[in-house]
C-alpha cells in the first residue's frame, strides 16, 4: 500500500528538507520503495542528494503536462539515487507554476493527479485510467477550439454555396460515417429511407456538420436506441429516448453555449447552434420536440 508524506511549514530554515531526505533514505534502508518529491523552488532536495540544477525534466514538466492534457510518462524525469531513493527533482523554473494553476478550475488537484500517476508503476489499469483521462481534456480542448472556429465563421463571413443534391444518398453517407461509434456505443438505430430519390438544393458540406451535430448530440442522450426517418417531402427526423431531459431543457437545446449535464464531458454547448445557424441560411427550419421521454429532432430542406 502507499502512502504520502507532506513535511511543509511556511518558515525557512527549519529542517524540511534535512528532515526529507533521511527520512526517505532511513525508509529505503528498511526495504521500502520511497519516491521523494521536491516541491521547491529552491531545488535544496535536488541538491542536497548532489543532482545539478539545470535538468530539463522536473516536477514543473510533469504539472504542466498534467494541466495542459499532454499524454506523458510519469516516470520520466525520475531521478535514481545511490541511497536506494528515487527523485522528482526540482528547480527555479517551479516558481512561475503558481501563476500556471491561476487559470486552472482543479488547480489543488494537479499534483496530486501525478502523485496518483506514481502511486503504482506496475498498476497498468490505474496508469491506462488517468491516460484516458489527460487524453479526454485534450479531446474537449480541441473541440471546443474547432466549434468556437466554426462558429464565429457561420456567424461572420460564411455564405452558402447551394447544389442540387440527392438526399437520400447525403443523408446514408452520413449515418455510415457513424457506423463505428454507434456500434461502440452499442446504438442500433432503425433508418427509414424511401428508394425514390429526393433532389434537394442545399450546401453538401453545411449539410454534412449539420447531420454530424445532430447525431453527435444523439450519442450524448441516447439510451441505445435511434430512429431516423427521411420523408418524401424533405423532412428528416430524428428520434431517440433521453429520459435525462426535460421540456424545460429540450427548449433550449439550441441556444449557444448551452449543455446539460449528462456525464458527458466534452460538450460545448456549440454543436446545435452551429446546425441552427446553417440550417437558418439555407432557408430550411430546424427544432426539437419532447414526448414520451422521447427527444425528437427534425431537419426540413428545400426539395427542388
């Protein structure tokens, strides 16, 4: 089992760092596996167990990976000592952290997000587990940056460029795409499209993410069920059970920068508002309606 130790006191000169390291060398001499962590600025830990202080990795490195969500080795750095103890060294570079974890919502968790990285080396599903979870921030960084793009683009300078297309073929294309996740997500939707073409004058690719919102919004509420239907008229629906909703809440699905709490992480709250927009400047009309604890999404085009 592991355990962490703190030894902090505010004033200097007090014996945190002697009393630091015998201790964890005493402890290793018992035949324990002790990790020291230098948590100074001043690197007197790093020092005094005679590394230099000029190292490129140091606990500063593994915070920041932490905070930006890069994925990383956590036990890189680690420094081994002829003692029998390891080392996460520190130096002066930690002092500009503090103005690092101003911007962080979790910022009294970051070390102890690495600490919990270091717990068990050989703990694969622990080490997987927090991997998973560096890896999931990047993932909503990243789409957050793409929808805030798309949306101040549709919202600015974008003007649909329209073509005639067969909505029959745009509308598969498009839930193939999705085959995979909704496999993965164990989603077995039941689709309706009729054998005679449907011609509709829209802009392909606006219709293409307008479709990819409105299923991506499906796999955040969906139970693992969905209907699609596409009628003759250029309508399409979509339909799947979201007992988590409430009228109240379908209402403003919509509505820039606004997500429900689902379990799901990395929404932005863009992804409707985005399809509203585009569907809006093509002329069509998009909304969504609650029955039966039932979320009903309906898509209407322009058919020529």
């Amino acid at each position: 089992m592991c355990r962490v130790i703190a030894i902090a006191n505010q004033k200097g000169g007090c014996s945190k760092t002697t009393t630091s390291i015998n201790l964890g060398v005493g402890l290793a001499r018992l035949g324990e596996k002790v990790l020291l962590v230098d948590n100074d600025p001043q690197g007197h830990m790093t020092m005094g167990l005679g590394f230099p202080k000029n190292l490129r990795v140091t606990l500063k490195t593994m915070m920041e990976n932490i905070i930006m969500g890069v994925e990383f080795d956590p036990k890189e750095g680690i420094l081994h000592h002829s003692e029998g103890v390891d080392l996460v060294p520190a130096n002066k570079l930690l002092t500009g952290m503090d103005m690092s974890l101003i911007s962080v919502d979790d910022r009294e968790n970051v070390l102890k997000e690495y600490l919990e990285l270091l717990k068990d080396e050989n703990d694969l599903t622990a080490i997987k587990s927090y991997i998973s979870l560096i890896q999931n921030r990047v993932s909503c960084l990243k789409q957050l940056s793409e929808e805030l793009f798309c949306y101040s683009v549709v919202t600015s300078s974008w003007v649909a460029t329209q073509e005639n297309v067969i909505l029959n073929k745009a509308l598969e294309e498009n839930l193939l795409a999705f085959y995979g996740t909704f496999k993965k997500r164990k989603i077995e939707p039941v689709i309706e499209i009729p054998d005679t073409f449907i011609p509709c004058y829209i802009d392909l690719p606006a219709f293409n993410r307008i479709v990819s919102n409105i299923l991506s919004n499906v796999l955040k509420y969906s139970e693992g069920d969905l209907y699609v239907k596409l009628y003759a008229n250029g309508l399409i629906t979509f339909t799947n059970s979201a007992r988590s909703l409430t009228p109240v809440m379908v209402e403003r699905l919509f509505d820039r920068f606004y997500t429900v709490e689902t379990g799901q992480k990395n929404s932005t709250g863009l992804g409707l508002s985005i399809a509203k927009t585009l569907v809006d400047q093509m002329g069509g009309e998009i909304q969504a309606t609650y029955q039966d604890k039932k979320l009903t999404i309906a898509l209407k085009l322009n058919i020529v």
